[in-house]
C-alpha cells in the first residue's frame, strides 16, 4: 500500500521540476493488476508526469484497457519481438519527455515523492545521466528476498562514477530499469539501450554512459516495493543468464572487474540477517542458493561449450534462444 502521510498541498507543478519533461515508460505483459496499482499511485505523486508510455506485448488479461483508463499512451507489439534493450530504445525515441523514467509493472510507489526523488539528482547536476531507486521487499517476500534486496539497496543515496570501478568493480555500474530514470539526451548520445542483450539492457548503458564521463545516482529516497521469491532453480537460471551476459559483454569484466568481493561480503551479510531475524533453520538454503547461484554463473561464462539443446532449459529467458548462434 503506497504511503500516504504528505498532504496535497505539498504536490509540486510540473515546473517546480526545473522546466524539464518528465515521461514515464512502462513495458507490459498480462500485469492488469499491478499495471492498475501503478498507474493509480501516479495520481497522487507530488509531481505528474507528462507522458505515461505503455509498450504491451499483446496483453490477453486487459492490460491495456488499464492502462487507457489512466490515460497512459498505448504501444501494442508483438510478443515476440520483445527485447529488453530495442523495446525500451524504441519507446525513448517516442518518448515526448526531457527526463525518461522507467518502470517494471510489478513495481508499487513506497510514498508520494517517488518521481520526485528519483529525477531531482539529474536536475540538480548535468553530469548524471542515471538516477535509480531504492527497491524493497514486497509485501510476500521471502526471507532470501528481502536479503537481496537490502543488501543491494541500502539507506544512503551514492553518487558513482568511472573512478570508482577501481574501488567497487562491476558494482560500479549496479542500476535497474525496474526503477530509473535517464536524461534522453545523454542516452540518446550512446545510441539508446543495446539491442539483442539476453537482458542486462540497463547496465550496458550505465556502463557506456560512466565512460564518457557522465555519474550515476542512487537515491535511497525515491524507493519501491519490487521482489522476486525465486525457487532454488530460478536462482540458478537468472545467474546462468549474467553469465551469459558477461560473456557476451566481456568489456564490462575487463572495464570495471568482477564482483568478487561482493561475493563474500554478500554471503556474511545473508547469515547475519538470517541470525537477526533468528531464521537459523534458514541457512542451509541459503548456502544452497549461495552455491546453485555460483554454478549457474560459471556455465553461463562458459555457455558456448555446452550443447546447444540443453542451453534454453538452463536459462531463464529461453525465448531468447530461439535461432541465437553460439559465436
């Protein structure tokens, strides 16, 4: 439930947002309602967006009809055309606003000054190109959920930039299309979001946009309730799929390191959060998860020697398989 403790006199005019357009883009699939939730916690955000842009992969559930009820603009493709990168690129590019917003459908608004939040780092500094939000846990999270989320979104917002990979590795280029926002102009500059990506879209820029000398932004106060309670198997298949993303991107290990560091970091945090909440009888799935996410990211670096017919069923977007060559 979105919180509603400002009252509506403190509801900013979409001037008050430095002159600048706001377009909010929200790709969809038979998410009618959490698409419903979304749109209605628009309403009474502290700014309103300009646009509100749904890009539907032929919805059978009236996902569009939801979003016409909120009168968000609708784009209608094939589902199988879909792709993280060109769908996104595609809406930017028919986007009307100066400062592009994305959304996943199953996200949901903590307060009212979420949009706020989010692009005020990019009207208060030219230099950063990306803001991104504070996820945390749904509601019906699990523990192993809630954990992730934590420990990849903390309490301080952060400003990053190229320097840094020298400090945080690949953590450098952490971000989410789930909830972000991109000032077009710079994101037009390297050409949109990589198109074909088995996903990873988001990344790919921040990680292009740090080399030219743009910043990211973390705001910790632009936050949401996004989680995924992922079976033992889906664990293995998402980090199957960074690995085939990082092999696919190798520059983006030899640009800014691995994540090595954050392994262990990530580990010691999960047992001390299971041990607060006196979850002992958790731990040993969290060690599982721990290992079955190592495994999966290792064949995914090295999917290129595995048989071709047994690769969709280790990935989590077997979709995207359909006709790929391994080159």
């Amino acid at each position: 439930m979105l919180n509603e403790d400002l009252n509506d006199d403190t509801r900013c005019s979409d001037r008050s947002i430095a002159g600048l357009s706001l377009s909010v883009i929200i790709p969809t699939y038979n998410g009618a309602e959490q698409l419903r939730e979304l749109l209605a916690s628009f309403t009474i955000q502290t700014v309103t967006p300009d646009q509100i842009l749904i890009v539907d992969s032929s919805s059978s559930d009236g996902t569009t009809q939801v979003a016409e009820k909120y009168n968000a603009e609708v784009i209608v493709i094939d589902r199988e055309t879909f792709d993280h990168g060109s769908t996104r690129s595609m809406a930017a590019k028919k986007a009307r606003g100066e400062i592009l917003i994305y959304f996943t459908q199953d996200v949901l608004p903590v307060h009212r000054r979420v949009l706020e939040n989010l692009v005020r780092p990019i009207i208060d500094s030219d230099d950063i190109a990306v803001s991104y939000g504070r996820q945390l846990p749904a509601f019906n999270a699990s523990e192993a959920a809630a954990h992730l989320r934590y420990f990849n979104y903390p309490e301080e917002s952060s400003i990053r930039s190229f320097a840094d990979r020298n400090v945080s590795g690949l953590k450098t280029v952490f971000v989410s299309n789930s909830c972000a926002a991109y000032r077009k102009t710079q994101l037009a500059d390297i050409n949109y979001f990589r198109n074909g990506l088995i996903f990873g879209e988001d990344t790919c820029a921040v990680g292009r946009l740090l080399q030219q000398g743009r910043k990211i932004a973390y705001a910790a106060d632009a936050a949401v309730y996004h989680s995924h309670n992922y079976s033992w198997s889906e664990e293995f298949r998402r980090y199957f799929d960074i690995g085939v993303l990082h092999a696919s991107e190798k520059w983006l290990l030899q640009t800014y390191g691995s994540a090595r560091n954050q392994g262990s970091e990530y580990v010691r945090s999960g047992i001390s959060f299971l041990c607060k909440r006196r979850k002992y009888g958790l731990i040993s799935d969290f060690v599982v998860r721990i290992v079955l996410k190592y495994l999966g990211y290792r064949l995914g670096l090295h999917y290129r020697r595995i048989p071709r017919k047994m690769i969709p069923n280790l990935s989590m977007h077997k979709r995207w398989w359909n006709g790929k060559e391994l080159v």
